[in-house]
C-alpha cells in the first residue's frame, strides 16, 4: 500500500480527437487513484473538428497550443501543470483502471532501490477491429506489450504511456519541437545521457485503438521513417551515430529490418501470439516500406 501519495499531473494532447477523447477521458476519470490527486490536461492542438467541445465537457484544465505537433501541446501541458509527476497518454489510448496508481507505485519503489529511475513505462494492448489493426499492434507493440516481463530500458518508450519525474524536464528540458515524430526517443536519449534510468512496467496498462485502414497503418510506417533523418537517434552502445555515405544508409537499413524483423517475432511468437503468422505479409509489407522511406530520409531528403 502506498503512503504520502504524490500529486500526478495527466497531459494529454489532442488534435482532431473527436471519434475517440470521450472514451479516453471516461477512462482517465475512472482511476483507483485518489481523484483528489491528480490533475487532468488536455491541449488542444488548433483542432478542426468538435473535440474541443467534448473535451469541455469534463472536468479538464483546458488549454489551447496553436503550434501544431505533440512535442509544443505536452510542453505547454508540462508549463501549466501542478504535479511531481507527469503521465503523458494520447487520446486513443483508454487507461486502465490502475494505470496511475502502478505508475505512482514504480516510482516509488526505487526512491530507495535505484533512485536513477525516474521515468516508466507502461503497458500497450492493442484493441484490433480487423486486419490491418493487427499488423499495426505486431509492428508497433512488440516492444511494449503486457506480457513482457519488467526491465530497465537501454532505448526509450513512448509517450502513449509514459510518466517522468518533474525533475528530469528540470535537467534535461522539454519535448523538442522541432521534431515531427520521435520526440519521445529523443526526450529518452536526453534524459539517459543526464544520468536518469527508464523502467518498463508492463501492468501499467493502456489499450490502444490501433489503425483500421492500410492508408493509416502505412502512413504511419512513412511518418517514423522521418525520424531516420536525425542520425543522432541512432545509438551504438548508447552512443550517438552518424551515417552520412548512402552505401551505409543502405547497408545499415538492410541490417535493421532484418534485426527489428526478427526482434518483433520472437517478441509475440515467444508469449503464444500465434495470430502473428496470419499477419506476416501485413507486417513485411510495412517494415519494407519503413525501410524505404527510413533510406530517403536519411540520405535523399536531406
């Protein structure tokens, strides 16, 4: 059982969220987690559509960031915010009932086991309404899915389930906003090289409402090949690398869709996840084009 339980800030961007914030509000607002102690922020992120009016709805701190990206809307969640912790989900991400509480609970665990710790990661379950929303679960989750066991990540986990101690955004700073996509890897590799450790906790648990149509499942492979263009993500040994020949590109990309390929599948087929084999050609298909995209990125954009 906990005691001194701390105040939690929850920050949540939104843009254009209207077929699924309600469903992540009403999950947000059903916590065991004392009501009293936590906050929720949601950042309107110059949204076209009636979300604002559902998000008002509820009893929010509402905020409006007219610089479009995820990175400006949790900065400005991050400056307004009142807590010791912040727990960044998106809005189609549905929280489970503990999802503070097991948060909270890491963290305070290794207060005295490992105080280096001070960012976790949850949990992500995909809720899969067809095809394509399976090979999106397979090629996003792997890495981050309940049945894993607990560890110390080496790389970085993403904000649709992420809480950070207020005192790493002290040393390290803030979201980049200047990063379209991987801003979560890059906030991670900040905070690892000021010292700060990352620990995945898989009972704290979001699903999320993983995409339906191949449009949306491949685009969204396009926009996290753009992070190949910041070489500096990449790490050996937790080291910056930079890969400026195209012969390398190339090489190196090979390398990684092998790697990442074999990693996704053991990954799900090691825990039972035997659907995985009906969305191979789904997932190849994605990884290819990932690859493809990851190659011009980095060498013929720029």
């Amino acid at each position: 059982m906990m005691t001194g339980k701390p105040f939690v800030s929850v920050v949540i961007p939104s843009y254009n969220s209207k077929a699924y914030i309600f469903q992540c509000l009403e999950c947000i607002f059903n916590q065991s987690y004392p009501r009293e102690l936590y906050e929720v922020i949601v950042v309107d992120n110059a949204s076209t559509d009636d979300s604002p009016s559902i998000i008002k709805s509820f009893p929010v701190q509402y905020l409006y960031e007219p610089k479009k990206g995820p990175s400006a809307a949790r900065n400005t969640g991050i400056r307004h915010a009142r807590g010791k912790y912040f727990l960044f989900i998106d809005t189609d991400c549905l929280a489970g009932k503990d999802l503070i509480k097991t948060h909270i609970e890491a963290h305070l665990s290794f207060m005295k086991k490992n105080p280096a710790v001070k960012i976790v990661g949850g949990g992500i379950d995909g809720l899969n309404k067809n095809y394509w929303a399976m090979c999106d679960n397979f090629c996003s989750w792997y890495l981050n899915h309940p049945r894993l066991e607990p560890r110390i990540e080496n790389r970085h986990l993403p904000t649709a389930n992420l809480s950070v101690d207020r005192c790493v955004f002290e040393k390290t700073g803030l979201f980049n906003e200047e990063l379209r996509f991987g801003e979560d890897s890059m906030f991670c590799r900040q905070a690892r090289e000021n010292g700060y450790l990352i620990y995945f906790e898989p009972k704290a648990v979001v699903r999320h409402i993983n995409r339906t149509s191949f449009k949306h499942f491949m685009s969204h492979a396009k926009e996290w090949s753009e992070v190949g263009k910041y070489s500096e993500l990449e790490t050996i040994d937790n080291k910056p690398v930079k890969i400026n020949s195209p012969v390398l590109v190339v090489l190196y990309n090979i390398y990684y869709f092998f790697f990442r390929f074999v990693q996704l599948s053991y990954a799900w087929l090691s825990k039972g996840k035997l659907s995985f084999v009906l969305c191979l050609p789904g997932v190849l298909l994605n990884k290819i084009y990932f690859g493809f995209h990851m190659v011009k990125a980095r060498y013929y954009d720029g």
